[in-house]
C-alpha cells in the first residue's frame, strides 16, 4: 500500500506543532515533514524531519514536494486577526498567495489531498450572532476575515475547476497549553491560565460578557484528522465546515478556574480588539459537520479548565 507523505507549513505555529505531533503518530515520524520560517519548535526536535521554508517561495516549495515525494500538504501559515489588523496588506499579501502558492502546486504535482484551515473571523456583524447556520450573511470586517473567506472561495474553485481534493474547517477560538497564543482575538483564552498560575491575577483585553465560540486544541486536532481522513465523497462542502464545541465568556472561564483556584481575580481593560469580538458569531452551528462526518467534540469548558491547569502546572 502506497504511505502518504505529508507536508506541514506552519508547523512551529499554535495549530501547527499539536498537528504534527497528532500525524506523526498516525502516519510514522518520518513520513510527517514539518517546515516553517522559524527555528524547529522544542517539542518537535527529534521527532522527525524538519526543513526551513517559507511558503511564499514557490519553487522552493516545489523543491520540497518533489523531494519528500508529497501527496498532502496542510497549510497553517497565516497572519492571525489582531495582528493581521496592524498591517492589512502584509496580512492580506501572504494569507492569499500562500494558498495559491500550493493550491498551484496541487495542480502541477497532482498533490492527493490539501488542507487549509479558515475560521468564524468569516462572519461579520451582519451574520446571525446565535447558531451562525453554515451558508449566511458572510462579510467579514477584518482583513484576515476577508482573507479566508476569499480562500474559501479559492479552495472551492480549485476544487471545481481542476479537482484539487482541498478540505477546510472554519476554527472557533482554540486554546492549548502546548504553544503560545499567536496574535489572536481569542487568545486572551489562554493567556488566562497561564496568568491564574503565575500571578493569580489577568487583566483582560475583552468586556467580561463577550461570548465567543471556542475550542479546546484536542478536539480541534482531531476533527482536522477525520475531516481528512473522511472518505472524498463524504465531503460536500469545498468551502469551509462550521466547526463547534463551546462558547462562553471571560466571566465564565473566570468562574470555571476559581473552581480550582478560588483567589484568581481578573479586570477589564478592552482595546482595540473588543471591536473586532463584538464583529464575531456568539455560537455555532456545525449541523453540516456533524452530519457529514461524524464531528462531535470531546471537551466542554470544565473538563477543558481541569486539564489545561493541570498540564501547565506541570
């Protein structure tokens, strides 16, 4: 039986190091390549190869595909929202011409399978706050919104036009305790336990009551794996699948880390960000995914605040 080979860009990122990590116990060490810009993450030194790439050299990519001999590739490379806002056309720039760089490449090298994740930074303040449905109101209000949903539409052209297998999940807030946050809106969701361990106290960039879609990074793993593993005719979406698990609020987190670290306190100092949260779904409908292939998460928000304080502690 013919191994895939797979490539990871971005895999010294937030999704990036947990994914690899996840397809290399799937796959085998040395049939996961991991690449980025940066120096190769600690947690994946020695774990297998690693290559110095950057995605927006093309032939250089080539180079890589032809010399791994790559049937997938998972693209993670992006500028996040927060800071994808302090320089909209860098954002733009590379969010867009790292997807056509290897969408491209699916097409020359006749790549089996890409994936590419897009996000609820998708919906805008016009889209349905409660349930947000799969097909809606989409108009995005931040530069890395109008990138993904912009690749979205690339991904299904490419899918229509030429065949590429190209799959994609809309991410909510993911949190983990293995990587630092990456310059995200939701990131303040893992800032805050850290925060509760090392001073006892957070002060937060969002109101207290901003409820936002979130997930905990083992569930949002592993429905990267089974949307790609899911049989090609299971998929019917070639845009981007809803994906859920929770939504809450600072004050709800704050009250699910006082179960088991009662004197944490928090403040609340709002910037810039608050605006781009209040553009964003409340909560999620992900009907499609769960219908389609199975999705259906594991974690909620206590199991999530128990075994994120618990790992960090360690």
């Amino acid at each position: 039986m013919a191994t895939d080979n797979i490539l990871v860009i971005g895999a010294c990122g937030q999704i990036g190091v947990e994914l690899t990590m996840a397809l290399r116990k799937l796959f085998g060490n040395e049939q996961v390549i991991a690449s980025d810009l940066r120096d190769e993450h600690p947690l994946l030194i020695g774990t297998g190869p690693y290559v110095s790439c950057d995605v927006m050299n093309k032939e250089l990519l080539r180079t890589i595909i032809k010399q791994y001999n790559i049937t997938q590739v998972y693209l993670l490379a992006a500028i996040l929202s927060a800071t994808g806002e302090k320089n909209p056309s860098m954002a733009w720039h590379i969010n867009m011409q790292s997807l056509l760089n290897i969408l491209d490449l699916a097409k020359e090298e006749k790549l089996k399978k890409v994936y590419w994740p897009s996000s609820i930074a998708v919906f805008g303040p016009n889209s349905p706050k409660q349930n947000t449905p799969q097909h809606t109101i989409i108009e995005p209000t931040t530069v890395y919104g109008i990138s993904k949903y912009a690749g979205e539409q690339w991904c299904a052209y490419y899918h229509k036009h030429y065949g590429i297998d190209v799959r994609s999940l809309r991410y909510p807030g993911l949190i983990s305790y293995k990587s630092a946050p990456g310059g995200g809106t939701t990131d303040y969701a893992i800032e805050i336990y850290h925060k509760a361990l090392s001073d006892g106290h957070y002060e937060c960039f969002l109101n207290a009551d901003t409820y936002l879609p979130m997930m905990y990074m083992p569930d949002a793993i592993r429905a990267t794996i089974e949307l790609m593993e899911a049989p090609a005719d299971a998929i019917k979406n070639r845009t981007a699948y809803n994906l859920s698990a929770m939504s809450f609020s600072p004050k709800e987190i704050t009250a699910s880390i006082q179960s088991q670290l009662p004197d944490f306190t928090i403040s609340y100092k709002p910037d810039f960000r608050q605006q781009i949260a209040d553009s964003w779904p409340q909560s999620i409908d992900d009907k499609e995914a769960q219908q389609q292939w199975q999705w259906k998460p594991e974690f909620d928000l206590d199991t999530m605040t128990i075994d994120m304080l618990k790992n960090l502690k360690q």
